[in-house]
C-alpha cells in the first residue's frame, strides 16, 4: 500500500484508534504533531474505548469525530475501523507497577490480549502501546514477544522496545515508561524518537550520519519556569458547579470543567499546615523528625513514629517539589503530599488538579469531566502530551515521510 508524500496538499489523513484511551493524552499528543511545513495535524482520531465513564467523557468531549466505546473492550468490535492505520494504548498497568503488589495473576494483566485481538483484526501498519516499565520484565511481555515470532498470530509485525522518560522529551517531569512500537514487516521497523532534552545537555555527542537528528540537546524542563510561574497569581477556588447530563455520551459525569478550572482550594486541618510550614524547599518527611508545633488546642510532634523508623523506602514522603528540575511521576492522587514529593516549592499546599494538569502537558482549554477526585485520577493516568508528540513525530516519518 503506498501513501501520498507528506509535502502533499492532498495527503490522505492517518487514521487512529486509541484504545484504554483515558482522558486522552495519547491522542492530544498525536493531534499537537504538525510536520515542518503543514498547518495541522495529519492524524485524526476515529475510534476510541474506554471503561471509565468519566474517561470516557472526557475523551468524547475533546474528540468529538471519533466514535468512543464507554464499556468493556472485550465487548467492542473493531469492524467497522479495519483500514485505520496506528493503534495506541497503555493496557491498565496496576498488575505490573511497583506501587502495587504486583500479582502475576491479576486480571487486568490480561486486557493486553484485547489490545492484541483489536490489532490483529485491524491490521494496523504500526501499533503503540505504553506500560510502567516493569511490564517489560512481565510473562505477559514475554508472551507478546512470542506471537510476533514467524508462524505465530502477530507473525508480520516486528517490535521495538525501549524505556523512554519524558523528560528527555521536554516534558517537565521525570516518567519513565516502557514503549513497545510495532511495525508490519511492508515498513521498515519504526525506531524510537531520539531525545529532545537531556540531564546534562554539555555531555551530548554528534550523533552519526545516518541516525538521524544532529541537533544537541536542549537542557531539561524545570518544573518551576514551566508550571508554577504560570500558576503563582492565579486564584485558588473551589469546584465549580456543572450539570451532570451534559456530556456527548450522556453517562451523567458532572462537567466539563476547563483545566484552568482546577486550581481547587483545599482546607488542611491545621496538623497538616503545621506540617507544611515545617518543610524546606527540597525538603520531606525526614525534615519533621524532632519538631513541635503549638496548635491552638494543643502542642502535637510533627512527624510520625512510622516515619521516624524508616530510613529506607520513599523519602520522597511529604516532600515539596524541586523548582529547577523535571517533577516526580505525576500520579493519581499527586493533590496528596503524603503519596509523594507533591507539595508546592514554595507555597505551605499541595500541588493542584490544574498544576498536575499543566506538568502532563494538558492546555488550558482542555474539557473534563467526572469528580476533582476522578479528574486527578485521569490526569495521573495520563501519556504526557510532549511524550505522545515525539512519537507521534516517529509514526508519521514511518508513514507519509
């Protein structure tokens, strides 16, 4: 099959379906990619499916050409998009995080097989899908690697697997994620995007001729310049109030509510504020170790004796956010500081809906739906939008370059 050129007026649109889809951060990333010398994306979502109603919502919301399935994949049929081109997703990957107690007998470790049954009924030229990086060390990795072996189901497709983290993308956030592309063997093997960023962009070499991009890299996004400048003076305030019936896909998700919207205002009890003052910048739990602190009803010890005993596991407990680097992994419940190193640089409050937004790459104008606790959970969720991008830069050179 050949495709116009992608210096053509004319070039035939890439089809997409993105399934697991979430709130859609795989597809914006793709739909942000425009080739030098076009003025839109050349990728257009048709199809997308996704269990959670709120998810779903969203991603309806966003896209509205595509036809969204908000239900069980294993009861969708990919009939109707034979012929589109690319298929993301990211199968759920609590089965396989670390976070998690990693059961090899997890159900959801199995939803990878209706990715795969998706795959082989369409046919895609090329294929995406995204995990933690643990899923690469998995029997169910193992297995996808097996049925792209000669005589077996997927025999015409050949993988590239690497582990890829955002940040080296431009991302203003450390998140390491396995990235496995197939390519059906009439293409040459769709290789992984080279890094944009760098650590310590000053140790960068020429790359070979024949490699690609010779550009040096640029040097990491901090998360300060690129988010919380943008949110210092912007008010905290409570969840607006939407109607719950106002979706495209009708599954009664209050909404949408704007990411600029999201800038939600809590009320820590005063232990927590306590707390909060008490950490540096840079600083986390172990910074609360033999500090008091004189409440109005009482004088109470600011750390615990769970953290007090555990030199070992995360340290990034309670911690607040480095200014001048790329932020931790942007996670579900990053709006709690006890999860992680979610609290501001600066400011005695966690990170917000609207900041976690902004660090996964989500624009301002973005459209969601469900609870604030249902929203972070989409946002954690997320393929950052800068990681997507790179990719999707890969997936059209493959296709129409």
């Amino acid at each position: 099959m050949t495709s116009p050129a992608s210096d053509s007026p004319h070039a035939e649109p890439i089809k997409v379906i993105d399934l697991f889809a979430g709130a859609g951060g795989f597809s914006t990333g793709f739909h942000a990619y425009v080739p030098e010398g076009q003025k839109s994306s050349p990728f257009v979502s048709v199809a997308a499916v996704e269990f959670d109603p709120a998810a779903a919502s969203t991603y309806a919301e966003n896209f509205p050409e595509a036809k969204v399935h908000p239900g069980d994949i294993g009861a969708w049929d990919p009939g109707d998009f034979i012929g589109s081109e690319v298929i993301l997703g990211g199968p759920p990957c609590q089965g396989f995080s670390g976070l998690g107690k990693e059961k090899a007998d997890d159900p959801r470790n199995q939803l990878w097989q209706e990715y795969i049954r998706v795959v082989k009924k369409v046919s895609p030229r090329i294929f995406i899908m995204e995990n933690v990086d643990r899923f690469l060390r998995s029997g169910q990795f193992a297995e996808l690697k097996k049925i792209t072996e000669p005589g077996e189901q997927l025999e015409e497709y050949e993988l590239r697997v690497e582990i890829l983290n955002s940040a080296d993308y431009g991302v203003p956030q450390a998140r390491k994620r396995a990235i496995v592309i197939g390519t059906h063997k009439d293409l040459p093997a769709t290789e992984h995007p080279r890094p944009t960023h760098d650590r310590k962009p000053h140790t960068w070499q020429p790359p070979l001729e024949d490699e690609g991009n010779t550009e040096p890299p640029l040097p990491w996004v901090a998360v300060g310049p690129a988010v919380f400048d943008r949110t210092r003076f912007v008010e905290l305030r409570d969840m607006p109030e939407r109607p719950d019936d106002n979706s495209r896909l009708g599954l009664g998700k209050p909404g949408p509510f704007f990411t600029h919207e999201l800038h939600i205002r809590r009320t820590p009890e005063a232990l927590s504020l306590a707390r909060y003052r008490a950490i540096p910048p840079g600083g986390n739990r172990h910074d609360l170790r033999g500090k008091w602190a004189e409440l109005p009803d009482r004088c109470i010890y600011l750390s615990t004796p769970s953290w007090d005993s555990h030199n070992a596991g995360s340290g990034d407990v309670m911690g607040r956010m480095h200014a001048d680097r790329p932020s931790v992994t942007i996670r579900t419940e990053a709006y709690k500081p006890e999860k992680g190193r979610y609290l501001h640089p600066t400011e005695h409050r966690p990170i917000t809906q609207y900041e976690m937004a902004l660090i996964q790459g989500f624009p301002e104008d973005y459209k969601w739906y469900g609870s604030k606790i249902e929203i972070a959970r989409q946002i954690g969720n997320a393929v950052p939008i800068g990681l997507a991008k790179a990719l999707a830069s890969v997936v059209h050179k493959a296709l129409r370059g």
